[in-house]
C-alpha cells in the first residue's frame, strides 16, 4: 500500500533561481523568504522521510480536455522559459519518472464518465518552471512527476482528479510528497508600475482586498480548516488565485477533500511578488488513500 507522507502549496517565482546580485537588486534590503524556505523544507521535511515520487500540480501548465500526468521514463534537458528567459535561460533538469503511477492514475480515471485523464509520455512535451524552479532547492534521487491544470475544469473536477489521484498511489508501493506549485492571488502591477512593486511586503500585494482574501486562506491553512477554503473558493476567485487555485484544489483533493485537517507550517512569510501572494506551506502526512 502506498500513502501520501507529505505535502506543500509552494512558490516557484523566477527570483528563486536568479544570482544573488539580480535578486538583491529586485528585493532590496528587506531581501525574501522564499529561497531560505526552500533549502528548510528540503532539509527539515523531505530529509527526514523516504520518498520515492514526487508529483508537482503545475499551475504553468494548461490542458484543455483532460487532467495530464507525466509518464515518462525520464524528462531531460535544458529549458529557458519563454515568459522570462532573461531570469531562467539553459536551467538544466533531469527528472527520473514514475510511468507506473502515471498510468495506474489514468486507468482508474478512465473507467468512469465524469473525469478524463491522460498519462502522457511524449518525448517532446513541454516542461515549465512551477516544476523546474523547485528542483534546485528540492530533487535529490526521487522521481518527479508533473500534473497539468485542465482549465476547462471547475473545483468538483480538480478535487477529483486529486482524489482518484491519491488512490492509485494507495494501490502502489510508494511513498509520495504532493507539491501545489503556485500562488495565492495573482494579479501583476502594469507594466509602467512594475519597478516600483517588485519588493516583498505586503504594500506590494496589487490590492488590499487581494491581501485580506489570502491571509484569511493562510489562516484556514494553518489551522487545518480546509473545507473553509472550498467554501471560500468563489469569493476568492475575484482576486485571480493562480490558475484558479486548482494546483492547492487538486493537492487537498488528494489528502481527503472537504475532510481534510492537515494543519500547514509556514516556510516562508507571506509575501508579494510583483504584487502576487506567495508563500510556502508545508503539511505533514501520512495521509489515508
């Protein structure tokens, strides 16, 4: 039987992979969390467990039919983000796969009618950077799987996907860690007011409202109210959660849906990119499939 030993909402902001000087230069003094929260998970959590897979809810990567799980053997190559390639160019990566679990996913999907998924191993499928960004400060010898964002979804979907998810890793031998890689608001300052905000406080959030909707989400994190957060979710949708916040829907779907109490620790501060909300949140498993 396998379980789900752990899990985390995570940024991957560009930042994270710039030098020292670029990013001292966009933060300022004040500098930001988010790099020294990824060296602490990967030492204070993932460490001290036996992972063998690690799936990442990619909030980059927009399907339009169908969930989409990476069946690959391996993905390996060099990747420059065509959003920014002047902050991520040449990054190489090299991800051992999971094509057993991907499969097995797609198998217990398909046999019904109110889902479709697909376990994808196509050697020229892209890769984006809410999965690469991570790998620096997280891989070590586990595969890495990644899972797209159908965008044609609603939340009962991304719930379920993470559900019929979290049973085909109960059905295996494995150990798993669900990483959610993405942000909490997510609406960017213009472009002419860009410099201006590109700083970590809370002043930078693009809206107060924006700022208030995610610490009450943090708030239900951490006290392990999950259900508040679904009920929250049409609300919330007025301050633009990335990717509709499917990769956070997709990843509680998996560790018990509305039922759900896994209390979240912070790893990093809340904090803004470019007016965006970001944190690092980390709960602790085992979860039941």
């Amino acid at each position: 039987m396998g379980e789900i030993v752990g899990a985390a909402v995570v940024s991957h902001v560009p930042p994270i992979v710039m030098g020292d000087e670029v990013r001292a230069e966009l933060y300022g003094a004040e500098g930001t969390t988010l790099v020294d929260g990824l060296h602490r998970l990967r030492r204070e959590k993932f460490d001290q467990l036996e992972i063998d897979t690690v799936i990442v809810f990619d909030s980059h990567w927009f399907t339009t039919v169908e969930h989409i799980l990476t069946a690959h053997d391996r993905r390996e190559g060099m990747f420059t983000s065509s959003e920014l390639p002047r902050g991520m160019s040449g990054h190489h990566y090299d991800m051992p796969g999971d094509p057993e679990l991907a499969i097995r996913y797609e198998a217990i999907s398909n046999v019904r009618d109110d889902t479709r998924a697909l376990a994808c191993a196509d050697p020229y499928l892209p890769v984006h950077y809410a999965t690469t960004n991570l790998l620096p400060f997280l891989q070590r010898d586990e595969a890495w799987l990644s899972m797209s964002i159908c965008q044609t979804g609603t939340p009962p979907d991304w719930l379920l996907a993470g559900e019929l998810l979290g049973r085909a890793i109960g059905e295996l031998d494995r150990k798993v860690v669900l990483l959610a890689s993405g942000g909490l608001s997510h609406r960017f300052w213009p472009m002419r007011e860009f410099a201006d905000h590109e700083a970590a406080g809370l002043e930078h959030i693009r809206t107060p409202e924006a700022r208030a909707a995610d610490e009450r989400v943090l708030a239900w994190m951490q006290a392990g109210d999950h259900a508040a957060i679904l009920d929250f979710w049409p609300e919330y949708r007025q301050h633009a959660p990335e990717a509709f916040f499917a990769h956070y829907l997709m990843m509680v779907g998996a560790l018990g849906g509305r039922g759900c109490t896994a209390r979240g620790e912070l790893f990093s501060a809340y904090e803004s990119s470019a007016g965006t909300g970001q944190v690092h949140v980390w709960f602790d498993g085992p979860f039941p499939s």
